[in-house]
C-alpha cells in the first residue's frame, strides 16, 4: 500500500523520494515546450488606403504559411505569430510604427512591408542595423532596397523584370514604349531600369508621364500618353492607379498594349474594372499563377486557401507564402532569434518550393529570379 511514509515502496522497489524527483524533473523538462513563447513576426503595411488590397494580400499569405507550420506543431513547440499593423503606405508611419511595434511585440523579424519608399525609410531610419531584426520579404524589388543591411528580398528585382520584358518585346517585334511611373523610388527604379535596359534591345522610350504617389492622380499622365505613338505603354504603377489609368485610357480610344510590373494586383484589377476594359492586359509575375496546378506549391497553397477561406487574397498572396515559407525554414535551421534567423537565411542555398526557388548566395540580387507573363483573356481569366 502506497503512503506517505518516506520509506514506503511501490511494488517495483522504487522509493518514492526517487519517484518524485523523476515526476518533477519530467514536468520542468517539458515546461519550455508548454509554456513556449511565441515567435513574432511583424508585418507594417497599408491594411487601409491606396495600398490596402495589396497589405492584406501578403497578410493572407503570410498567415497561410505560418497558419501551416503552426499545425504541425509550430517550431520547437513555439507558435509562429503574425503581427500586422497598418502604416496606410506612409513611410513616417512605416518607421513610426515599426519602432513601437518591435518594442511591443519583440519580433524576430519585420516581413513584408508595402512600398519602395516605405521599405527605403526603414532602412535609412537604420531600423534593421540598430535592431539586429532582420526585414524579410519587403515588396519592393528596388536597387535601393536589394542588397541593404538586414534585407532579404525573396523575390525577382524590378531590373529582372524589365529585363524578361524587353527580352519579350524584341521577340514580338514591339520596339515603341512609353512609361507611366509613380514619381518616388519605386516608379523611378523601374523607369531607371528601363532606361538603361532599352538600348540593349534596340527598345525607344518614346515618353514617360509621372503621376502623384498620394494622390494616385493619372489624368495629366492619360492625357500624354494618348498623344504618343506607342505600341507598349509600361505601368510602372500600383493597384488603383493602375486600374484608373487603364479604364480612362481604354475609353478615350487608346490601343496600346498595357503591361505592368508584379506589384500590380491583378485580382484588384479584375474587380475594378470590366472583361472588355481589362482584356488584353499584360501582367508581369514573380511567382507561378495559380492554374499552374503542376507544380507543388501551387497544388499546396491552392489547398490552404480552401481550407481557410479569405476575402484578402490576391495575386500578391503567393509572394506572402512564399516570404513565410522562407522564414519559416530559416527558423528550423536557426535559433528563433534575430541573429539566429539571419544567420540562417544567409546561408540559405537553393531552397526548393516546388517550382520555384530561394537563394540568398548574393544579396546583392533578389532571392528569386522568377519571372514570367500572363495575358487576362476576353473571359477575364490569366492565361499564360
């Protein structure tokens, strides 16, 4: 019989004292696993204003990817938390917002920011450098971005894809090109990269318009570039001014071919304007499309979306699971720690997504150099 005489046994022969003393080191042992802190991620982007859509878009994503690995167990038992603040694409809120958030939440990383100018304030800010708290994943495919301190830029640069552009356009015999541009580093990069890229392919840049980054205001640019005998006018926009650009364009009578970069949402355009106003439109891509149902990762993050239904997604969606994906396997080879996660993601070589891949052998370039088109048909759909 069992008391609580310190001589009693059980019927093993194991004093009770012992058996205390392993009841109690078992429960300290798995107190790190139980009481495990969760791992922060913070994403500061526009969940609000011109940019929303597309801050949502990568929110949905990212909480795809860290929703996944969370199910399984998380890392080393700790849940991977996505923390998102709205900075509504304005880079002193960026910064602002940022510098609270880290001392609130204590993330092992910022992830995803919106804007090149956003993601251009935080590193002037030394945010990165005086934290130690790496930025993964920013939007922004710029040269001012690429290759800073703490940056780990998942995808193709805006030079890529002008380059695939070009490349494209020589092939189809299109050599006349105009440029609409948002007037702040990330339209004067792409406008940058066209400039410097066009003599390569024998490509004139016959005019470029600038538009407001506040106001979105493109009717001066519309105006313009009705006037220019181009047969490509490149968009070197984002979302809403995009979509206002191409219906004012269309219904004034213009027939050049419109093409824009990745930071387009296209799933934006396809609820703002209509089948016959978006037909033709030409939309350059960092990641698969979705009817690619071929490749693993497309098959995979095709099913998480059905699995948790959101009215956030779009096409900048994939390039958040990506970024989590990311994160997530740096986080399993590494300390979940600021330097731990970037010490991990340095030596990331040819991380294999299933159809696309990561490499950060050169900071210097994007951690991706995917890039490919897709065409919305007479229905409104993407085809390749």
């Amino acid at each position: 019989m069992l008391t609580s005489n310190s001589s009693a046994t059980v019927r093993c022969g194991t004093p009770l004292f012992l058996l205390r003393s392993l009841l109690i080191g078992a429960l300290f042992s798995a107190a790190p696993a139980a009481f495990a802190k969760d791992i922060v991620i913070a994403q500061i982007a526009p969940m609000t204003g011109v940019q929303g859509a597309a801050g949502k878009a990568y929110a949905a994503g990212l909480r795809l990817g860290f929703d996944a690995v969370n199910a399984s167990g998380g890392i080393n038992g700790s849940v991977v938390r996505l923390v998102s603040v709205d900075d509504a694409y304005k880079p002193e809120d960026t910064v602002r917002l940022a510098k609270e958030t880290i001392a609130r939440e204590n993330p092992v990383a910022l992830a995803a920011t919106v804007g090149t100018a956003n993601a251009d304030a935080l590193i002037k800010a030394g945010v990165m450098a005086s934290t130690g708290i790496p930025l993964i994943g920013p939007s922004s495919g710029a040269t001012s971005v690429i290759g800073q301190p703490g940056v780990f830029v998942t995808k193709a640069s805006y030079a890529d894809e002008v380059n695939q552009l070009f490349i494209t356009l020589k092939s189809m015999g299109l050599t006349r090109v105009a440029v609409l541009f948002q007037d702040d580093g990330y339209g004067r990069d792409l406008l940058a990269s066209a400039m410097l890229l066009a003599p390569k392919y024998k490509i004139e840049l016959i005019a470029q318009s600038p538009y407001d980054r506040i106001t979105g205001n493109v009717e001066p640019a519309v105006a313009a570039l009705l006037k220019a005998d181009a047969q490509v006018i490149f968009l070197a926009a984002i979302s809403a001014p995009a979509a206002s650009f191409i219906k004012a364009y269309k219904q004034r009578g213009g027939n050049a071919m419109l093409i824009g970069p990745s930071p387009i949402d296209v799933s934006y355009l396809q609820k703002q304007l209509s089948k016959e106003l978006l037909r033709g439109y030409v939309a350059s891509t960092v990641g698969p499309v979705e009817s690619r149902t071929s490749l693993p990762i497309i098959r995979e993050y095709l099913k998480l979306k059905a699995a948790s239904p959101s009215a956030d997604y779009g096409t900048r969606s994939l390039e958040g699971y990506v970024t989590a994906r990311v994160i997530v396997t740096a986080l399993q080879r590494g300390k979940a720690t600021p330097e731990g996660l970037s010490g991990s993601l340095k030596a990331l070589r040819g991380l294999d997504l299933g159809g696309m891949s990561v490499d950060f052998a050169d900071l210097k370039r994007g951690g991706s150099s995917y890039v490919d088109f897709v065409t919305i048909d007479r229905m409104g759909a993407m085809i390749r």
